[in-house]
C-alpha cells in the first residue's frame, strides 16, 4: 500500500467526546475498569518518544560552525525536570539518570489530560 491509498486517520483529539455514546445496553467503561488484555489490538502500534533535555535558538551561522565537541547552551539546568512528549502530546516530566553507562529517564509526573 502506498502513501496515497491510505486515507488520513481522524483528528480524535478535536471529536465531541459527548457525541461518542456506547452501543444500547453497555455502559461506557471508566478507565479503573480497563483491563490489560483490552490493550491488546494497540501494543504493537508504533509510537514517537520524544524527551526535551532543553532548547535554545541559534543562527544559520552558528549551526554551521558546530563539530564534534561542540558545547550548546540549552535553557535549562541541571536538576530542572524534562519534558517528555508521545506524538508530540506531553505526558510526564522527569529526570535524566544513568544506569550502566547509558542514559535513562525516570518519570516523576504524569501529566493528566483534561477530559
């Protein structure tokens, strides 16, 4: 299947939640009910984690002068919590660690989302 046949997903970020109504006879389940195995059609789906370590702005110039070994001042400090971002919707901050010579993440929030 190629790009073009695919039809684009639907916004469901932007759908009336009140217009979603479960079929006559089944009462909508509260997310305390979901089970794990409810998740089973969507574990394999592909998602983007993305964590914001910081940010700064810099000139065309400036960009192009850098090579390895290059130190960019980012906007925040050590400590400062990072943003963390599935498909570009934040979902938690946290903290950056180490564990054995890697770099990880520990969440320290989880951001909730309005309903």
């Amino acid at each position: 299947m190629n790009q073009s046949d695919q039809s684009p997903l639907p916004d469901l970020d932007n759908m009336a939640r009140s217009a979603i109504q479960p079929p006559e006879g089944m009462h909508s389940m509260s997310p305390s009910v979901i089970r794990e195995s409810d998740l089973d059609p969507v574990l394999d789906v592909p998602i983007t984690l993305t964590a914001i370590l910081g940010r700064t702005r810099l000139a065309i110039a400036d960009v192009l002068r850098l090579n390895e070994g290059s130190i960019v001042e980012l906007d925040k400090t050590i400590g400062e919590p990072i943003d963390i971002f599935i498909n570009n919707r934040m979902i938690a901050r946290g903290a950056v660690t180490l564990v054995d010579e890697s770099l990880a993440i520990t969440l320290s929030e989880i951001i909730e989302t309005p309903t």
